[in-house]
C-alpha cells in the first residue's frame, strides 16, 4: 500500500515520544498505587482528589480542577462515589448559587490518615527505583 506511514516513522515515535512514555509511566505508577490502596477501597486518582480537599481554602470544582490539570466534568464525575461514601460534602457556595464548595467529612480526614502510610511506603519504592527521582519530579513540574 502505498499511503502506508513507514515503520520507521512509528518506531522513531515509540522510542521518543514524551507523550506516549508519560502515559505509560503514569499508568505504571497508578497501578502500584491503586493496588497498594485497594484494602482501602480507594484508588490513586481518589486518594488525590481528597487530598486536594486537604486545604486551608475552601475548595470548589475549578479549583480542584485546575490543582489537578483535570476539567470540571471529570472532577465532578469522580466526586459523586466519594460523596456516596460520605468522605467528600459538597455545599452550595452562598456567594455563588451555581457552585458548589467541597470539604472532606471526618470519614473522609480518617481515610486520607489510614491510606498515608501505604502512600510513604509505595512512594519510597518508587523513588528508590529511579536514579535522581527529585530531578524527576521538578522536570515533570516544568511540563505542567
């Protein structure tokens, strides 16, 4: 076929495409997280979302949204299990009828206590596996 990409053009991106080996690297990690947490029935992206609760501000959608490089439907999508589960409480913001402000229950404070020390113990496997893992994290910063 002669509209055919060639193979080459394919493997130069699987050698070096940002985009496809952070995906795959974050995938990884997910994974060691989630089923690290899983006696928690909590998943890494949950344990994430309540920690962007854990804040001296009140929270909202957008601002966990933008905290999170995520949109405000998935964020709002990913808080409906957390409230079913009483950790998360979303109020009517009183200065602004169509938000809502988010805060953890107490359920949801003693959660975040029990799932810290798995979260140490899997992010002390992690970072003693890469070689300069605060070079790491800093570089991924920079690309956020």
């Amino acid at each position: 076929m002669t509209d055919s990409l060639p193979l080459e053009a394919s493997r130069d991106v699987y050698r070096s495409c940002f985009c496809l080996h952070a995906q795959r690297a974050a995938r990884a990690v997910a994974r060691r997280f989630d089923e690290a947490f899983r006696p928690l029935d909590l998943t890494s992206g949950q344990f994430s979302l309540l920690h962007s609760l854990n804040r001296s501000e009140v929270a909202t959608v957008g601002r966990v949204a933008a905290l999170l490089a995520m949109d405000r439907t998935t964020v709002t999508a990913n808080l409906k299990p957390l409230e079913r589960r009483g950790l998360v409480e979303a109020r009517p913001d009183p200065a602004d009828a169509r938000s809502r402000q988010l805060f953890l229950t107490a359920s949801g404070h003693a959660l975040l206590r029990q799932a810290m020390p798995i979260w140490a113990a899997v992010q002390a496997e992690l970072t003693a596996a890469v070689p300069d893992a605060a070079r790491l994290r800093s570089d991924l910063r920079g690309l956020g």
